[in-house]
C-alpha cells in the first residue's frame, strides 16, 4: 500500500530514513561547493603541462559509475576527444601509453574499477584516480608511476547520495586536460540552483506544492518509463531510473528521444500501458495490490533539437489515447552544469520520496550487499 500522507510526516519520514537519505540529498549543492574549494590544484596543474590523451576512459560502476556520463553530458557534442565509459573489469583493447584513464570510485574499494585501474597501470596509459584517501584505489595509483590520486570524503554517504563529491572533480580534471573550458562560477551558479531546488522540493514543504513528491507518489504507483531529450535528459533519465531502482526498489525503463520513439513506444499498445488495463468489475484491488501501469516521464533539456521537441506533442497524442499519463519535466539555467542539475535534484528528491511512501528504508541496499558477500565465498 503507498502511504501518501507520511509524505507531509517530517517524524514519520525521518524515522523510515533510517540511514539519513533525505539530508544527503539535500547535500547536493554543499558537495560540489566542497569539491571545488578542497580539489588539489597542484594536481590539476600537473595535469594542465601534459598534452591531451588521445582517449579518454571513464572507469566506475554505479553511483560511482555515472560521473563519467555526466561529463559526456557536459562536454555534449563539443568535446575534441573520444569518451569512452568502461563498466567492467576491463578495458578496450585500443587503451594504451597514448590514452588516459580515469578510475572513480567513491569508496575506493569498487572490485571492478580497481582491476581496469590496475590493467591501464599495467598498459602504461595515463593514470587518474578519484576516491576515498587512504582506500584500495588509491593504493593502486600510487604503485604505478605517473598516476595522480584526488582524494575526495563522502562523510558516509552512499556513492549515489554523493554525485557532486565525486562528478565535480572529474569536471576539472576535463577543464586541467583542455578538453573542458567551464569557468568555476559556472559550479557555484548550479550549487545555488541545488539549493533552491531542494527547498522546493525538500521534506518541510507540503505535498500540495512539492513538485518531487507528487513525482515520487506517481512513481510509486506505476511502472516508470523515463525518457530524455538530448544527452543531458538521457543521462538525467539514466540517473533517475538507477535512483529509483536504489531508493524504492522500483523497476524503470529510460532511453532517449528519438531513439525510444522506434521501440519503447511500442510498449503503449501492450498489457501494461493504460488502453491494456483489465475491465474485470469484480477484482478487489486492494487485497491485490498496487496494479502496476507505465507512466511517462520526459525529462527534457532546453537546448532540444526542433525535431525531437515535434516529436515530443506527437508521442503526447499517441500516450493520450491509449490512457497513458504523461509527466513533462523541464531542464532549467543555462549552462550544461546546471540544466543537467536542474533535472537531476528533483528526481533524486523524487525517487527518495516514492520509497518511502512504499514503506521502504531508501538506503537499503541488501541484495547487493548480498552479491558482494557471495562473491567473497
């Protein structure tokens, strides 16, 4: 059963955030303000008197794992070198002395980017790591020669509470590298953002005027399918589907426009989309459950292409008329940073509220702390 009015129970929901969720996520503009002021600039110049690498890989898994598609989505379609995001223990054949790697993880302790880490040392590629000072990763860059360490703190949060500790070095390690020109008020402009965006959409306001709860109970109650505009609504989208996956234990599918339009949309003509819901008079719902809909949500960026933005009234028409509902999001600021931001907070809030209006601890996490233990067997 979803428990909306525990949504308006500041007690209630702090009791149920057993691990402090909410704060973390209203963290967000603190974490990259932190980041920011604490990074090593002798590093980074270090960084700034090599040339550009030919590639560049993004080493990291999970919550650690999406700073890498942050910084693509950043950079968009202007970046002068290949990007390439490794989510495994390898990588590319290609990756050598003429490449750099980029290994991040929040812990330091993430199984496979230590051993991509250690292959890129053992290949004689460039080097970079961003984690926990003191942890497994950092131990790996200083055994190989050349590697550079950026210790961050998460101060206990999870890696996915933590994006802005982890995401904003990496973005200066793209500006030290050239292949990133974002001048740091850029970082404090979209801080600010974070914070308005978190009082707006942060436990004390009410559910009546709070975008990310009605967001979080619409979530909740459905099967969420997630789409961006763009590769800053796409990366939003791929965020907030992992969120959701995280924070309420809800299965989502997310893709990008246009791309999803020559797939997923055909989902809207099946058993699960509105226009498929049973007629049965007599099944008692509520001993059966939450009855389990798609509803569309489109994250989208303000810099669309006007083709994708056509798109978007057609698919509209289309969810229309097979009852399927439809929540538009719209990106806000100006630079990438903050458009990006703009989209993520609210869903990050969102995804949060939807576990625990499902009764759910948000930062239980035991079916992968089960994986790992097997793993150790």
């Amino acid at each position: 059963m979803i428990n909306d009015l525990l949504l308006d129970d500041i007690e209630g929901m702090s009791a149920l955030d057993a691990s402090n969720m909410l704060p973390a996520v209203a963290s967000s503009g603190a974490q990259m303000r932190e980041a920011v002021a604490t990074i090593d600039r002798a590093l980074l110049e270090a960084i700034a008197k090599d040339e550009q690498p030919r590639n560049l890989v993004i080493a990291g898994l999970g919550g650690s794992g999406i700073g890498g598609q942050v910084l693509r989505a950043v950079l968009g379609h202007s970046t002068p070198i290949p990007i390439h995001i490794e989510q495994s223990h390898g990588l590319p054949g290609w990756v050598g002395p003429m490449d750099m790697v980029v290994g991040v993880s929040c812990s330091g302790m993430t199984e496979e980017t230590l051993a991509s880490t250690t292959e890129a040392g053992r290949r004689g590629a460039r080097l970079i790591t961003i984690g926990a000072g003191g942890s497994d990763l950092e131990k790996v860059s200083e055994s190989i020669s050349g590697a550079i360490h950026f210790a961050i703190d998460a101060k206990g949060r999870s890696p996915r509470a933590s994006l802005w500790t982890h995401a904003t070095p990496l973005l200066l390690v793209a500006n030290a590298l050239g292949i990133a020109h974002i001048d740091e008020t850029e970082f404090e402009t979209a801080a600010d953002l974070m914070d308005e965006l978190s009082v707006a959409n942060g436990p004390v306001s009410a559910l009546s005027d709070n975008p990310a709860k009605a967001l979080g109970l619409s979530c909740a109650e459905s099967l969420p399918m997630v789409w961006g505009t763009g590769m800053i609504g796409a990366t939003a989208a791929a965020r907030f589907m992992a969120q959701l996956a995280e924070n309420a234990k809800i299965p989502a599918a997310h893709g990008e426009l246009p791309e999803v339009g020559h797939n997923q949309i055909v989902t809207f003509d099946g058993v699960l989309a509105g226009a498929g819901s049973s007629q049965d008079i007599f099944r008692d719902r509520e001993t059966e459950g939450i009855e389990r809909k798609i509803h569309l949500f489109i994250l989208r960026d303000t810099n669309e292409h006007p083709a994708v933005a056509k798109r978007i009234g057609i698919v509209g028409k289309i969810a229309s008329d097979r009852d399927v509902p439809v929540t538009l999001i719209q990106a806000k600021g100006n630079h990438p940073i903050s458009r990006l931001a703009s989209l993520i907070i609210p869903t990050d809030w969102a995804s949060v509220y939807a576990g625990l209006a499902l009764g759910i601890d948000p930062s239980q996490i035991s079916t992968i702390n089960q994986l790992k233990a097997g793993l150790l067997s």
